[in-house]
C-alpha cells in the first residue's frame, strides 16, 4: 500500500465534516475533517495499492484544488478509482461538508 502527502493552497472553509464513497473496487472513499482557524490549506493523503499513478494523482488533485480550494484534512482510500471518479468523490465530499459551487 503507497501513502502519497500533498498540500494545496486554499481559502474556502467548510461548515462540517464528510464522508462519501466507499473503499470497493474501482472506488474511493472520501473522509474531509474541516480546517481550523489558523489553517489556509487543503492537505491530502492518498492511500492506494496502484503503484506509478503519482503524477495522475497531483494533476487530479491540483485541478480539482484550483476549482474548489476547500480548507481542511483530506483523506482518500483508493480502490483503483478512475480520475473522474476521484473528481466526482471530492465534489460530493466538499458538496456534503458545505461548500457550494458558484451558480448552484
């Protein structure tokens, strides 16, 4: 099992804590603890057992981070999720703790 760290700059906080998805094949899970006072980034674990996706994981990251720069703890527990699945758990994740996208 690979453990990746990454940290992202953000500004948006969050009202509560989420947990989406599921660790199942070819899924994800989600579990977001919101940031506090003094935090002004997102930082996220990555668990998974697929080794050499490292980059696949930071661009996924970093585009979903540049749309949605949500404050908090971040962790993800993979399954061999697609990168539209891995933006699709995080926008359920941000989505269930709070945040709301402009024009929704």
């Amino acid at each position: 099992m690979r453990t990746l760290h990454f940290t992202f700059p953000a500004t948006v906080r969050a009202a509560r804590r989420a947990h989406v998805g599921v660790v199942g094949s070819g899924d994800l899970e989600v579990l977001f603890e919101p940031a506090t006072a003094t935090e002004d980034t997102a930082t996220v674990r990555v668990r998974t057992s697929v080794e050499g996706f490292d980059e696949v994981w930071r661009s996924t990251l970093q585009r979903f981070f540049a749309r949605t720069p949500v404050q908090g703890t971040w962790e993800l527990n993979d399954a061999a999720a697609t990168p539209a699945l891995v933006t699709l758990r995080l926008q359920q994740a941000a989505h269930a703790a709070g945040h709301r996208e402009e024009g929704s």
